[in-house]
C-alpha cells in the first residue's frame, strides 16, 4: 500500500476493525516514512450484477456510481460518510438477496428512494427530482404534497 501523501510503498498498520456487519475492513495505516496517518478499506467485490437500463442497454453494476448520486442528494445535508456507506451496503444486500444476475435501474431507484425518504426528505426530494425526471415546478409540489401526505399518515 502506498502512501497518499508521499507514494512510500512501507506502511505499517495500527489499527484494524470490521464495518459493515464484517463484510469490509478498515486498517488505519501510518507511512513509516512521513509517519502520516491514512485510512484504507477493503471490501470482497460479490456482487457481479448488470443493471438493465431505461433504453434496454445493460451495464455492469457501479457502486461508485451509487455513491456520487447519494453524496449529490445529501450535499450538505447532516448525513455522514458513514450513514451514506452503510445505506450503499443496505442496498447492495438488498440486491445480493435478488439472486439476480440483471435488474432494472427502476429497482436500484426504487430502494435509494424508500432508504431516502425515512434518511433524510431534502435528499429525497433532490433525488427524486433526478429519478424520477421533474420536468417543472408543479412536479416538485406534487412529490411534496405525496411526502406531506405519508408523513401525516405514518405519524397517526
């Protein structure tokens, strides 16, 4: 491993913990050059999945691409690195569990805006704004009414 800051190859590890119920693990690491501190994660790659697009193209699962739309939704938002991980985690589960090789985007969408709407109701509506392709304000109003609307019911 590399130093982020020096490019030293000799690092040593002080420190080891398993995140995400066991299934990735976080070494924090000390470059025994710089003596700088970083933090490295790794994570086993089990989910070989194409997710089958609005057009019928099929592409390969990207979890980076999950995590930039999430951090766009949560920017600035009081939602840590963390909660956004382990939501990514909760999803991906969710589509190991499908025991799918291929899904729809629809389905991806879908679980990000269920895991949104109990996270946090400014990321959702950022994100249902893009998913779900607002096209005016009238839109916006509609998903906030129908937001409104569960909240008051789910609170009775």
């Amino acid at each position: 491993m590399n130093c982020p800051y020096c490019s030293n190859p000799y690092t040593k590890v002080i420190d080891k913990r398993e995140t995400d119920g066991g299934n990735i693990t976080r070494r924090r690491r000390e470059c025994l050059r710089c003596e700088k501190r970083f933090r490295t994660y790794e994570r086993a790659e089990v989910l070989d999945l194409f997710v089958i697009k609005k057009d019928e193209r099929r592409e390969a699962f990207n979890r980076q691409k999950l995590k930039l739309n999430l951090m766009k939704a949560c920017e600035k938002r009081p939602i840590s690195q963390e909660t956004i991980d382990q939501l990514i985690g909760d999803i991906e589960q969710r589509l190991i569990d499908m025991r799918k090789s291929e899904i729809e985007s629809r389905v991806i969408g879908e679980l990000v805006i269920d895991a949104l709407k109990d996270l946090d109701k400014v990321a959702y509506i950022r994100f249902a704004s893009v998913y779900r392709d607002f096209k005016d304000v009238e839109d916006f109003e509609k998903e906030l009414q129908r937001l409104t609307q569960n909240t008051e019911a789910n609170e009775t």
